[in-house]
C-alpha cells in the first residue's frame, strides 16, 4: 500500500516531535515537519503530502494565512488542510471551515488516537483527484481575468505587464495538459514564448497580441466548461 503523506506544520519544536511520534504508530503514514508557514509552502509543493497538519497560532505567516498562499498555488490548492489548535469552539471551528479547512484536530490531543484522527480527513483517491481539477478550473477564470486587466492596462508594451502575462502563461502551460487542456497549454507556451522573445526585443508586440487573443479564448472555453459542469452537479 502506498504510504499516506502527512505535512505536520508548528513553530513548537515539543510538540513537532510527539505528532512524529504519534503518527509513526500507524506503518501506513509517511511524516514530515515544519517549523514555520514558510517553510511549509515549500515543503509542499515539493513533496506533494496527502494532508497537512497546520498549526494555527504561528509567528510570521500564520495558519489562516499559510493556507491562503497555499490556495494560492495551482500545485498545492487542493491538498486538504487540518488545522490543530486549542481554539476549537463551534464558532472557531466554522471559520476554519470558512477558510477553506477540511477539519480541526483540537489541542491537547490524544497521542496514541492521533493516527486514528488524521485518517478520518484523508479524502478517497477519486475525491482527491477532482478536487485538483475543480481548483484548476477555478483558477483559469482568475488568470483569464488577470490577462484581460493585463493586456487592457493603460501602458501594454511595459516591462511589468508583460513580464505578468509571461509568468501567468508559463504556469497555466505546465498544468493545463495535466488536468485534459493540452491545446490550452499550447497556446499558454505560445505567449509565454512570445513575450520572451518580445523582451528581447527581436519581435514586434503584435506577435504577442494575437498569440495572448488565442489564449484567452481557450480560457474562456474552459471557465464554461467548468460552469456547465457544475450546473450539470446541480441538476442531477
């Protein structure tokens, strides 16, 4: 059986060692620790864990917050969170949940159930996988918006605008192929190549200009793929 990937993330270094602990008496959980939100976006998107453990009281960048950067990242957005904390009231809990927090573990926590608890947060493979795909559908409708306020910007040809295009365009043609939109990361790799070659100044802004329109339009395809699905959800 393929071990279960667990991110547990606390600046406490105490309590880091006993959720190790507690964890390895289940044989089927592989553990990882981070001390810091920081260190946990990198961890993550790197190691790709099943569920993460996140602490919620943290110096710097908090768990709220952490999860929202980890939201924030196509290769993490659908990696379910679990917030361990002593604030664990209903109204607590609810705003958790809010969040975007699949459950709260409370603290002080049993040791020896611990295993027993995560497992019941870690979704079916099937779950999982649509969960991933219903991110990135979520996430073209914002990069769409975010290459039409791009491209609409007052001052199109600068440096900032089309160095946003760029990085926009480099993530969507990495993921797109991955979640059944080959012909959308084509046209991402397209502008992503044409911006490049437009900042070094050896072809024209149209290039770029009907390259981006493409895109746009696939995207706009694919943000009405993902309504017509959820209505379909709606209907049965």
């Amino acid at each position: 059986m393929t071990a279960l990937r667990v991110l547990h993330v606390d600046d406490e270094p105490d309590i880091r060692e006993v959720v190790e602990i507690s964890l390895g008496l289940d044989p089927d959980f592989e553990t990882r620790s981070c001390a810091s939100g920081r260190e946990a976006l990198a961890v993550s998107a790197d190691w790709s864990p099943d569920l993460i453990l996140l602490d919620v009281m943290m110096p710097v960048m908090d768990g709220p917050a952490t999860l929202a950067r980890l939201r924030d990242n196509a290769r993490t957005a659908a990696i379910p969170v679990v917030f361990m904390t002593a604030r664990a009231q209903t109204r607590e809990i609810d705003l958790f949940r809010s969040l975007g927090a699949v459950g709260v573990i409370p603290k002080p926590f049993d040791p020896m159930t611990l295993a027993a608890s995560v497992r019941r947060h870690v979704p079916p493979v099937g779950d999982a996988l649509a969960g991933v795909r219903g991110e990135f559908l979520r996430r073209v409708g914002r990069d769409a918006d975010s290459l039409f306020e791009c491209w609409s910007a007052k001052e199109p040809k600068s440096l900032a605008v089309l160095t946003r295009i760029k990085d926009i365009s480099h993530g969507l043609a990495g993921a797109a192929g991955i979640f059944g939109y080959p012909q959308l990361g084509d046209a991402a790799a397209t502008v992503e190549k044409a911006v490049i070659v437009r900042l070094g100044g050896t072809d024209s802004l149209r290039e770029v200009e009907r390259s981006l329109e493409l895109l746009l339009t696939g995207l706009e395809m694919s943000r009405s793929d993902r309504i017509e699905r959820t209505r379909r959800r709606a209907d049965a």
